[in-house]
C-alpha cells in the first residue's frame, strides 16, 4: 500500500546546486508525530511505490517526482503554476 504525505520541510545544505541541495524532508503524520527521511531514503520510497509526496505550493497541491542532472537522482516537484521552487523555498524542519 502506498503511503501519500505532504513535505512540509526540509534540511538543506549550503550548495548551490538544486540538484543536490536537500539532505532531509520531513512532515507530519495524520497523528501529530512528526516523520523525516533522508532524500535517498524518499527517493528510494517514490521509486518502489512506498511513497507518494506532494507539497502545497501556489495554492495547489504539486506531486514530488525523481529527477535525474548528471547522472545524480534528486527530488523535484512536478511542473506547476507557480514560478517558485517548491521544495527548496519550504521551511527548515525542526531538530
């Protein structure tokens, strides 16, 4: 069965690159715990249908897909409304 949650937040490090700026996301489950995962770990939940994230961007809900630049898998939203980047412009989750 796959699980479908909203990334509220992530960990990023300082790179420039939005291909490999994120280490974590994290959100909240329907019980209040809150859940985080490193993005290999997402990553590996999207691709064997574990998982299916989304975020709340511009006013809609946007699916997380994988994406590949230069042979590095990395986390991305789907083409949306909104000119801004929907992961990377998230909140840092808490400690």
């Amino acid at each position: 069965m796959t699980v479908r949650a909203e990334i509220t937040c992530i960990v990023k490090d300082d790179r420039k690159s939005r291909h490999e700026r994120i280490q974590r996301v994290g959100g909240t489950n329907l019980d209040g715990r809150r859940w985080s995962l490193t993005e290999d770990q997402a990553i590996v939940g999207i691709e064997n249908k574990t998982y299916e994230f989304y975020t709340r961007g511009g006013g809609q809900l946007t699916d997380v897909i994988v994406a590949t630049h230069d042979g590095h898998k990395y986390l991305k939203t789907k083409a949306d409304t909104t000119t801004k980047d929907n992961l990377l412009s998230l909140p840092t989750c808490p400690a």
